[in-house]
C-alpha cells in the first residue's frame, strides 16, 4: 500500500502549500493537496462549493479527495483544514507522518487577511477563527505526529523544523 511520506494538517493561511513544495523539494518526492484536487474534480472553487452546496457537501467531496489521496499518493500530501474534522480521516491518518502547522490569531490576520474568499470565515473573520481553532486544535494534535508553530517563522524554517521533527533527511 502506498503512503505519504509526509501528511501536513492546520487551519486555514497557515502555510501547507508553501512549507508543502519545500518538503517535497528537500525530500525529492512528488506533492499533492487535496484541495487543489477537489477543485480540478468538480471544475469550481471551494467557495463555489460552500455556496453552491453547503458545507455537508463539500466535507463528503473532502473526505473521498483526502481518501485517495491518502491511498495513491506517496510523496508530500497538504490537506484541506477541515478535513480532520471527520473520523474516518482521522483513523486513516494514524501512523502516517503527520505534521501539524499551527499558528495564532494574529498571524492569521497577518497571512489570510480573513477574507471573505474563506468562506467559514466570512462574517466576524476573527471571531469565527478562533471557534474554528477551539473546534480543531485537539484534532490536528490528535493526528500530528509533530506540531511545527509557523508564526514569525519563514516557509524555508518551518520547512527545516518539520524535516528535523520527523527525523527525514533531505534527498
């Protein structure tokens, strides 16, 4: 069976897709997010989805991508933010790599602007941040098996962090 060689989780603007391509290029594997597969499937944004179909929806699209993903994929693997929130993943996700990419609020602000193209986040951005990161946080650290903090940090240091808190070396 094919696994990633490394799984990152984290909310929202922290950084997955950025840290994720450094990993990959150090490590010298492939790179893959779900979420640019979700919207290579159904041909529309995930805002679009979220408008369009409503959050039950798009987390069943999310969990058949990240399953997948998980199953075919053996190189760096980002997923969506929400997608630790269903179970099955979650179990999946056991003994596999995982490094959980964390920030605060600020940073956040910092990164996403809280914008209104993040569609969870659309009314009272922080607000809805910090419920999204109350909800979450155990479940990232559920799942990681490392807890790389980004604030104040640059992708290529977050990146280093990650290989030395997996104990990988680069290719």
């Amino acid at each position: 069976m094919t696994a990633p060689e490394v799984v990152l989780v984290g909310p929202m603007g922290v950084g997955k897709s950025t840290v994720g391509r450094l990993l990959a290029e150090r490590l010298g594997v492939g790179y893959r997010d779900t979420d640019d597969d979700i919207v290579a499937a159904e041909g529309r944004t995930i805002a679009e989805i979220f408008v369009d179909e409503g959050e039950p929806v798009f987390r069943a699209i999310e969990k058949a991508a990240v399953h997948k993903a998980l199953a075919e994929h053996d190189g760096v693997l980002a997923l969506g933010g929400g997608s630790i929130l269903d179970a099955d993943t979650r179990a999946l996700l056991a003994g596999q790599r995982v490094v959980y990419l964390s920030m605060d609020v600020e940073e956040a602000v910092k990164r996403t602007g809280l914008n209104a193209a993040r569609p969870l986040l659309a009314v009272n951005p922080r607000k809805q941040w910090r419920e999204l990161m109350e909800a979450r946080r155990s479940l990232y650290e559920e799942v990681a098996t490392a807890v790389v903090a980004t604030d104040g940090r640059t992708p290529e240091d977050v990146t280093q962090v990650a290989l030395d808190a997996l104990e990988l070396k680069e290719a």
